[in-house]
C-alpha cells in the first residue's frame, strides 16, 4: 500500500547527470587563461625601490698628463736623437766666409753626411767640411760667453745655426784625389787633372780665373787637393804649399760631404757633383 503525494527519494526514478569530457589520463587541467597573460605584478615595495633608486653616474675621464710634466721627456728624448744623428749620420754647418761663393754663401746652412768621410766614398768635385790639417786656420783666440748667453750660443752652434767659438772646420771642394796629378794652368788658362782640363764655369765665382798661382802637384795617397769656388779669395791648398802638409788634406781629417743647402729657404738645393768631374779620360790618363 502506497501514501499518494509523497515525493519520490532523491535521485529514485530519474536518469544520472550528464558528465562532461574526462580529462586526458596523467593530466592535472590547467588554470584557465584569458586571451592574454597577464604582465607580472610587482610589489610596491620594489616599486618604491625602483622609483628611487639613482642612475649611475659616469666615469669622468682620467685627467691628462700635464703636458709641462711630459715637457722634460721631451726635450731629453730629443736631444738624445739629435746627439746619435750629429755623430754618426748628419751634421750641420754654418757658412761665415765666402770662400765658396756662389755655390756657398756667408750665413748659408749645410747638411752634412759624415758616413762619406773614407777614401773611397769622397770623389772629385764633392764639396767636403773638414777639421784644420794644420796652420790653415790663425783667427785670434775667441774668448768663449758664459751664463745664457753662452748655453743659447752652444745650442744653436750644436744645431748648427751658428760658427763655433774658434771654430776649426773649412769647407772647400775636392779637385784631386789620392794619386791625381793637379795643374794650372793649360794654354787655355784651366786647371788640369791628369793633364784633362776642368770646365769650371758652372760653379766658379762669375769672372774669376780657375788660379791666378801656377802649380803643379801629384796628391799623394790617403790625401786631397783642395780650392774654393771663389778662387781670388780662397787661401785653400794652393796657399798652403810652404806648409809642411804642402797644402794637402789628409782624408782622415774629412768630416763629411755637403750635400744640401737648409737654410735660408729659398736657397735650399741640393749640392750636386759637376759633370766636368764625370770625364772617364780622368782615371783613364792618371799617371
């Protein structure tokens, strides 16, 4: 027997709830993002920190070196490269006669290379410095200046921009070497080396004459003969004769070739051998 109008038990009489799709086996579901991840949040702490915290300064620039602390360096550095230069390579010389004008002017500046200073690297016709052989210089005796005046005059005497104190060296050009048989004058009025005559117009002094003395020598070994361009003023080998070298310069005493003119600047030129010099007949006829 049934009581009418009671209500069935839950779930008595009536279908299961429908179940939705089974998750993949050995999958935990995710959690369920929208259609973009959210930025990550920060703390207001690390807001606060990132808000206050400086920009690192820059490194300001190592300060440069005084340049009057590197002056010293320099001027010793310096001073050392010209000492090794004017020793051994090149040297400057300053030009207080005119003994070899117009190739040579009073005041002029010289370089010299003093590694053409043995027999077989000096030639006819190169303008060579060399020291004293012997009474060719006798200037009075120059008392030499001290304090700054002197040290300026020692400076530019090192770097050649001036004569030394009593100075000893003479410029000229070499008309015969070693072996050479040196004369003047032929029937032309020339001088002659190995009986072969020099065409000397294009370096001697206008309107000089080659020699106004008459001579005739043989060089010997390991010596030179010598004159200047300006012949009526030279006292070169020819007024040396009486002495005793007999007015030779022995090649030990050379101290370098000239080869080119620095100063002034618009005298700059190279110093260059004559032609006249290049005759083959001049070793072809030597005695």
């Amino acid at each position: 027997m049934t009581t009418d109008g009671a209500p069935p038990p839950a779930g008595a009489g009536s279908s299961p709830p429908a179940a939705g799709p089974a998750p993949e086996s050995g999958r935990e579901p995710g959690p369920v993002s929208g259609p973009e991840s959210a930025p990550p949040r920060t703390t207001p702490a690390a807001e606060s920190t990132a808000a206050t915290s400086p920009t690192p300064a820059r490194r300001a620039p190592a300060k440069r070196k005084s340049f009057f602390r590197e002056l010293p360096g320099i001027v010793i550095t310096a001073l050392v490269i010209s000492v090794l230069i004017k020793t051994f390579l090149v040297q400057a010389f300053y030009i207080p006669s005119g003994s070899m004008e117009n190739t040579l002017l009073v005041n002029d500046r010289v370089l010299v290379n003093k590694l053409a200073d043995k027999p077989d690297e000096i030639h006819r016709g190169d303008v060579v410095v060399f020291r004293d052989p012997g009474g060719w210089l006798n200037g009075p005796e120059v008392q030499e200046r001290g304090g700054v005046l002197g040290a300026v005059r020692d400076a530019l005497v090192f770097v050649g921009l001036a004569p030394a104190a009593g100075e000893e060296d003479l410029i000229k050009r070499v008309i015969g070497v070693g072996g050479d048989e040196v004369a003047c004058c032929d029937p032309d009025g020339r001088v002659t080396v190995n009986d072969v005559p020099l065409d000397e117009e294009d370096y001697l002094f206008p309107k000089d004459k080659p020699s106004f003395d008459e001579f005739k020598v043989t060089v010997p070994e390991g010596q030179l003969w010598v004159m200047g361009d300006h012949r009526s003023v030279s006292e070169d080998s020819r007024a040396h004769r009486q002495q005793p070298g007999e007015g030779f310069v022995p090649v030990d005493d050379v101290i370098g070739r000239a080869f080119t003119i620095v100063w002034p600047l618009d005298r700059a030129s190279l110093l260059r051998r004559p032609d006249t010099f290049d005759q083959p007949r001049l070793d072809a006829s030597r005695p």
